[in-house]
C-alpha cells in the first residue's frame, strides 16, 4: 500500500471520529399556540436532544407538561408574558427535570401541576425571574441528590412552596416565598440556604425534620399562621446577616428532638404570638446565643455549656 493510501486510511477513521463527537449549539424559537414552527415546547426538547448547548425561547401561553430528561446545558427564556400551565389536572409536574446539568429556566409564570417544578435524580436547575404558583403539592421542589437555585421571582399560592428531601439542596436568594399553605419543607436530609422573604403563608413558615439544614443568611420570616420555624429531629439551624422573625401566629422558632440553632449575629426574633420567640424543647434541643442575639425576644432556652 502507498504512503498516501495509507495515511488517508489511517486518518478517515480519525476524520469520522471528530465528526460523531461534533455536536452544535442550538437556539431554538417557539410559539405556543402558533400555526407553524415549533407550537411546544416539547416540540423543541425532541430538537435539542440531538444538539448541544440549546437556548429554547418561548412566547405564548405552553399548555403542556414539560419533560426534561438527560439534557444537559439546557436554557429555557420566556418572552413577556410566557407560561407553562399544567394540563393533568394536578396529577403530573407542569415542569420536571431528571437526570439533567445545568438546566436554566427563565422568566416565565409556571402554573398548577402535582409540582410545579422538579428537579430531581442528581440534576442541576437554575430558577431566575419565574413566578411558581397554584400547584397541588410542591411549587419548587428538589430531590434524590439533585441542586436548585432560585433567584428571584415568587413561589405562592402552592401547598408547600419550597421542597428539599433526600439529600436534595436549595438555593433561595431574593424569592418571595409567600400563600402557601406550608412555606417551606425540608425532611431527611434536605437543604435550604436562603436570604428570602417567607410570609403569609398559612401554616409554618420553614419546617424541618430527620437531619435536615437550614442556612438562614439574612431571611425575613414574618406573618405566618403557625410557628415561623420548626426544627425537628436532628436538624439545625443557622441564623446569620439581618434576620427577622416576627409576626407568627404560633411561636417563631421552636427546636425539638435534639434539634439545634446558632444565631450567629443579632436578630430580630421578637413579637411572634401564641408561643415563646425561640422555644427549646424537653428532648436536648438546643439554641446557643439564643439569650443574647434575638434582640430581646423570649425564650426558655439555656446556653449551652462547652465540653
């Protein structure tokens, strides 16, 4: 074989290789309700499967429930004035992301479902801007392991607003958590690092259960028809920045079942009715600065003693 038959034969698979590895970016243009084009927007996820990094945008009302599923670098936009509404009667998420990196979802009002969006089995999900509301069950929710930061925008009028379980991890910064029935839930080993405004909200405002974590750097609890917080069962608190919990119609902070909270820096933990403003209770709760960071509020708490 010549030289040259030789170096194309070696060099073709080489060619053919670099080709299959080559994927594009997409950008993608829907029109919910349209006549042409692309009229969903799952339409537009079959598209973006065979693509790479895909920018979705959305205009119109999308009556559809919205699959994400092993998508990764993924962005979804809305027009002024684009939503997502649940067509499952409640039973289905109206947005669900599984086993997917680095999905953002953008400005759009995101209406009813089982929950309105999940983002679960390991995935990473941004929420910017959006307005989450009405959705029988959970309005953000994050599990299995996976990661959800919320920046901005509203989460009302759900049955939980915020939702962390099993491991899974959320990331609220400037959202208005506000009309659900429980503001935030976190059970077996879930996260909330937050700085956001829960209020209103029928029941408690943050309840946590079985080893679950609560980052409060400089959140307003304020309003709520229960106790502002509750921490159960080996969980923990960490209160930071300007804190605010007052207003709550059961108590502000109640600690039970070898539960703990630091309030790292004075607070305003004052002036929450039906209860004391952090209590602890008989089962080794604990509350450490409890008697000297809440700004004067009461307490049946006792410094804990250093070993």
């Amino acid at each position: 074989m010549s030289r040259l038959k030789l170096g194309m034969s070696l060099c073709l698979p080489l060619v053919l290789l670099m080709s299959a590895g080559t994927v594009n970016a997409a950008t993608l243009y829907v029109r919910c309700g349209g006549k042409v084009g692309l009229t969903s927007i799952g339409a537009a996820l079959k598209v973006a499967q065979y693509n790479g990094p895909s920018t979705i945008n959305v205009s119109g009302a999308c009556n559809e429930n919205v699959m994400i599923q092993n998508l990764d670098r993924l962005t979804l936009n809305a027009a002024p004035g684009a939503s997502i509404n649940d067509v499952s009667g409640g039973n289905t998420d109206t947005v669900q992301i599984a086993s997917s990196q680095s999905v953002s979802i953008n400005n759009f009002t995101i209406n009813g479902g089982a929950t309105g969006v999940d983002c679960l089995l390991g995935s990473l999900c941004y929420l910017n801007g959006n307005t989450v509301q009405g959705a029988a069950g959970v309005g953000v929710g994050a599990g299995a392991l996976s990661r959800i930061f919320v920046s901005g925008g509203t989460v009302q009028n759900n049955f939980w607003g915020i939702n962390a379980q099993n491991g899974g991890g959320v990331w609220a910064i400037g959202v208005l958590i506000r009309q659900n029935e429980l503001g935030v839930n976190l059970v077996s080993g879930g996260l909330l690092q937050t700085n956001a405004t829960i209020t209103d909200n029928i029941g408690t405002g943050i309840f946590a259960t079985h080893n679950s974590t609560l980052n409060c750097n400089g959140c307003s609890v304020t309003g709520n028809g229960d106790h502002g917080i509750i921490l159960k069962r080996n969980s923990t608190a960490r209160f930071a920045g300007t804190v605010v919990v007052t207003g709550n119609t059961g108590g502000g902070v109640q600690l039970n079942e070898e539960s703990s909270a630091f309030f790292r820096e004075p607070a305003n933990v004052t002036g929450n009715t039906g209860g004391l403003d952090v209590a602890c209770g008989t089962s080794a709760a604990t509350a450490r600065l409890a008697t000297t960071n809440i700004g004067g509020g009461t307490t049946n708490c006792v410094e804990p003693v250093d070993p």
